[in-house]
C-alpha cells in the first residue's frame, strides 16, 4: 500500500495502528486521550505535510487477539509504527512481529523489564520502566529501618520482571526477603484466601504488592478480610497499581486505607490544566451520569506518544511510504507473507531523537526509553491518596521538591509528611511480631524476676535484674523489636508450673522466648538456646566480719576442743610409751634412771610436733 495524498491540502497520510482493550478502564481513556492528541497536535501544526491515521483495534485482554490485531495491521492496513499493546504479556506476543517487519512498536503501558530494545530493536517504551521504581522502595524500606520484606506480586510477566531487581535493591542496604508470594491473575478469590492465611504466620508484617489493578483489588479486600490491614501492619504498592487507583471500585481503596504507595509525578503546567479541563467536559457530555474522571499517567503518556509519533513522521518526510513485500508461495502462512517497512529505520531513528515538553513532563527517550527521574510518595486514605513526600535518584526522599536542591542523598523518614498506617495507627509497623516473652512467677527470691499486678488495671507488671539486662539487651539493638512479658502463671497469679515446664514452652511456639533467672541445663539445652551467662551460678555464703579484740597467749587452743587436746595428748602419750618398750634394750638413750627414762618418753612423744627423728637406731627386726 503506496501513500495516499490528500488532494487539497497535498498532504500524505500515514497509517498507524493502535492495539488496545477498549473493555478496561486504561483502554477507554487511552483512546480518548489519543483522539485529542491526533486534533491538537495538528490543530496546532497545520502547515505540516503529514497526517496519522490511527487504526484501532480490540486485543480483548488477550495476547491471541493481540498478536492477530498486530498481523492484520501490518499486513493487510500496512501501518507503519504500532501504538500499544496495553499489557506486557501482550507486547511480548507482538514485537518480534515489529522486529520482522521493521515496523516500530511504541508501548505507552508495557513497563515490564522483560520487554527491552536491547533484545527488540524495534521496541520503543514510552512510559517508565518498572525496575527504575525499586530505589524508591528501597529508600522507603531503609527509612523506616525494616530488615525483613515479603514481596507479594502476580505470576505474568509483568509481576515476574520485577523481582531480580527487587531483590538486588534490597541486598544493597542489608534488607532481607523473607519470602516471596506469586499469586496467577487467574487465581480465586479463595486461592488468594489461602496464601493470605500463609503470609499472616510469618514474622515479618511488611509487605511490597505488584500487581495490576484487576487483581490488586480482590487481593486487598481478602487481606483486609483476615486482618492483615490491622495495625502493626505494613504495605507498599508499586508505580501501577498507585497509578491506576482512580479506576479501582472504592470498596478496595476503602480496605487498603493507611498503605504506602508511589507514582510517576507530573509537573503541573498551564498546557496540562487546560487539558484536564477539556478531559473533564468531554467526559461529561460523552457520559452525562460519570462522576470521576479517570485520567492517569497513562492517559499522558498516549497523548504524548501521538505527538511524538507524528513529530516523527513529519521529520521523516513524505518519502516513499510504502511496504515491500516477499514473494511467497501461495501456501505460505501470514507471517511469511509480511512485508517490510520501507521507512521502517528512518522512522524508527526520527522517534527515538525526538525531544518535547509533553503533558506529562520532559519526553526524552534513551535506550529506546522514557526518562522519568522523580517518584511522588503517597498515602491511601479516604477515597484517594494524600502526598507525602518525593523522591530523586540525587536528593533521595525529601518534602518538598526542589528542582536546584544541593543536599546530600538521604533516607530519613524525618523528611515525610504524617502518615497514616493501617489501622488508622500513627505507630511506625516494625518487621517482627510482638515477641511473647515468658517470664517465672515465684514467690520467693524476686531479686531477678518479680511479677506484681498493677493495683488498678491488674495488667502484671515484671522488674527484676533479669528485666533489667534483657531491657538494655533490646535497646543496644540497631531497630526496634517489639514485645511483651507474658507471666507463666495461673488465672489466680500461681506459678504453671517448673522451669524446665516453662522452657519447654519456647519449644511449644507458645514463648517466642524466657527471661529470668533460669540455669543453664543439658536436659533444656536439646530443645532451646540458651544465651551467653550474664551473671556467675553456684552456691556462695556471706558472713559478717567480727573483730575479736581479746589477745591471749592461748588462742592457738581454740581450733580444738578440750576434749579432743586431752585425747592427742594421750595419744603422744601412748606413742612414747611403746617406743620406749621398743628401744630401751638397744638404745642407750633410753635407759637409766626411771625418771630419765620417763622424761625421754614425754620428750619424744611432744618432740615429734616440730621435727623427726631420723637419727635414732633402729632394731634389725624393724628393717624386716
């Protein structure tokens, strides 16, 4: 098909196919909004040579119908650039037909990192990408100090493209992933159900949603549905689905008050205040009884996606433009029979160096890429979303935007607006659970662990120099951890039971730990840790110190009783005696007169305190 010449005004027309779902929500704006960019670039470009032709076509959510909108535009209309598909899923379907027939393909919604114009050369991605988003999340993350995340994303391409990135971000500042949860756009309402019920057991409360709008919105009803929008909860929903909460029924925005999210901004100017105002009256008097309108990024990024195509085409010129087809057999399938885009390269290049100031900001692609460089922060509450802050791959997270800003990258939560957490609770979520910590209820010894009701709420209060240590312990930690002291007792305030009853509670998951003044045992060790021992155990007695001021020469009688002096002094007494029956036949020392021999028998016996006597003779029979 050879261009066609508008007669009187000698201008060539230039057919372009649009593939679109014109039974969702994106699909009917993004029509609109392209029919009034097509009016007002030429409108405000008359003297130009060129016109598009938009030729539209239904892929009906499906990436079947969308591969067969693609062969039919590019072989029986012959388009020579293809705006759309809406989806990733489907984009990935058709831009190999746009790489056969060297025909460009321009997505102003595919924002899957799968899709790229390194692997499709004739690929163009004028919208944001969705990796370029998890710096932003990951600031987030960091700023309220969570060291556990669980992403949860839909099983496409368009939630699977995401995750390496994901992962690489939050490796970078220390964060954990905990878990991941892909759930099938197809899934059920009770299939979401059950992984819900999964991610509630986990530790961590902190969540990351990717998901697209038709899917986000059952998904959050089921978790507000088993109380995970309660307080003590967290949530981070990504760029789309943020984006696309005008087009979500207010029952799911109303369950998923107090989460976190964040958009593409746009900078306002006069152009685009001008638009929404047209944007609003011909909503109204296309559909008298609609009360929103249903403008997003997306809806720019279409509009400035026509202009920059037809700004394209002008550059190239009313060239020859035409398809250059094969020759084929007669049998030959569809595809074989594409023909070429004559202007296909040129066409492709004049896109990718086209620069303006559209409604949505600076279009500027590189790499065959929109740039969009600053994230809006936003909080869900009431119907819509509240801004709370901004964030810039320089300034990090920051109030107020400030184009000229010097500071340094930051990610302190300080720079945010209030927020409202799920709950309608202004408590930062921590990553952990409240930890149950058991404590012993004893009634004697309390110095370690004391358990008393308070007089008037009766809640038990526990001090102790075990508390103490555990309290500092918790406080030395880099982020909070929050917990309570749960008494082992009785409904009357008795004692459960033993200590090692108590341990076995921790191995029971009924205690996420025990504090107090438990011993360490080999017996408790097979089912618990135990920390280090912070204090030294064993039996010690204290006893007042008593000067005795008496002296006596006697003193040294006191360690003994009388009783027990008397018995060793007959005792050296005795030994005396048979030494002297011993030796008084041989020794000469021995002999005498009786009083001689009866003082060498005491002399011996009381000698043998200080020395020994190692110089007396022994009889032969002793050597025996």
């Amino acid at each position: 098909m050879y261009r066609r010449v508008h007669a009187q005004n000698k201008t060539s027309i230039v057919d372009v196919g649009v593939i679109l779902d014109l039974n969702t929500s994106t699909g009917k704006m993004s029509r609109r909004c392209m029919s009034m960019a097509l009016s007002d670039f030429y409108a405000t470009h008359q003297h130009y040579t060129t016109r598009l032709v938009l030729h539209i076509r239904d892929s009906k959510g499906n990436r079947v119908d969308a591969l067969s909108a693609a062969l039919d535009l590019l072989k029986n209309v012959e388009v020579q650039a293809i705006i759309g598909p809406e989806t990733s899923a489907q984009a990935n379907f058709v831009v190999d037909l746009g790489d056969k027939a060297q025909v460009p393909i321009v997505s102003f919604s595919a924002t899957s990192p799968s899709l790229s114009s390194e692997q499709n050369s004739y690929f163009i991605r004028a919208t944001q990408i969705d990796s370029f988003q998890v710096k932003a999340i990951s600031a987030i993350v960091q700023a309220f100090g969570w060291r556990e995340v669980v992403p949860i994303y839909e099983d496409t391409d368009y939630g699977n493209g995401l995750v390496p990135y994901l992962t690489d971000a939050f490796q970078e500042i220390g964060t954990r992933i905990l878990n991941r949860s892909f759930i099938p756009d197809s899934a059920t309402d009770d299939e979401i159900l059950e992984e819900l019920k999964k991610l509630k057991k986990l530790k961590t409360r902190v969540f990351i949603v990717h998901m697209l709008p038709s899917l986000g919105s059952r998904f959050f009803l089921k978790a507000k549905e088993v109380g995970m929008m309660n307080e003590g909860y967290a949530w981070i929903i990504t760029n789309e689905l943020t984006n696309l909460l005008n087009f979500m029924d207010p029952t799911a925005i109303d369950s998923m008050q107090g989460v976190l999210g964040l958009r593409t901004y746009v900078p306002r100017s006069k152009h685009l205040d001008k638009f929404r105002v047209r944007w609003r009256n011909k909503l109204q008097k296309e559909n008298p009884n609609y009360e929103r309108s249903d403008l997003t990024i997306f809806g720019l990024w279409a509009y400035d996606t026509v202009w920059a195509l037809a700004m394209a085409v002008e550059k190239v010129g009313s060239t020859t433009i035409s398809f250059q087809n094969p020759k084929v057999a007669k049998n030959s399938t569809d595809i074989a029979a594409l023909g070429v885009s004559r202007i296909g390269p040129k066409l492709l290049q004049a896109i990718l160096r086209t620069r303006f100031k559209g409604l949505s900001g600076e279009f500027n692609l590189i790499n065959g890429q929109l740039q969009s460089s600053v994230f809006q922060l936003v909080n869900v509450l009431g119907n819509g979303a509240r801004e709370i802050g901004f964030w810039t791959p320089l300034d990090g997270i920051m109030r107020k935007l400030n184009v000229n800003s010097m500071n340094k990258y930051t990610t302190s939560a300080s720079n945010l607006g209030g927020i409202i957490w799920p709950g309608e609770s202004a408590t930062v979520p921590t990553t952990w659970k409240k930890l149950r910590i058991g404590v012993p209820v004893k009634s004697g010894f309390t110095e370690f662990v004391k358990v008393t009701p308070d007089p008037i709420t009766n809640v038990p209060i526990v001090t102790g120099y075990s508390i103490d240590v555990f309290e500092a312990v918790m406080k030395a930690l880099p982020y909070d951890v929050p917990y309570e002291f749960i008494p082992f007792a009785n409904s009357d305030g008795t004692s459960a039971g033993t200590y090692d009853e108590m341990i076995q509670q921790v191995y029971l998951k009924n205690y996420d730990a025990v504090v107090g003044d438990t011993t360490i045992r080999f017996n408790r060790s097979l089912y618990v840790d135990f920390t280090l021992s912070y204090t030294e155990s064993g039996v010690s007695m204290i006893v007042p110190i008593k000067d005795d001021k008496s002296k006596n020469a006697w003193v040294f009688l006191k360690p003994l009783t009388m009783n027990l002096w008397l018995t060793s002094g007959a005792f050296f007494i005795f030994t005396g005696f048979v030494i002297w029956v011993l030796e008084h036949q041989i020794n000469d020392d021995f002999r005498g007169p009786i009083g001689h021999q009866l003082g060498t028998i005491f002399w011996f016996s009381f000698s043998t305190l200080v020395f020994a006597h190692s110089n007396f003779s022994l009889p032969p029979l002793n050597f025996i």
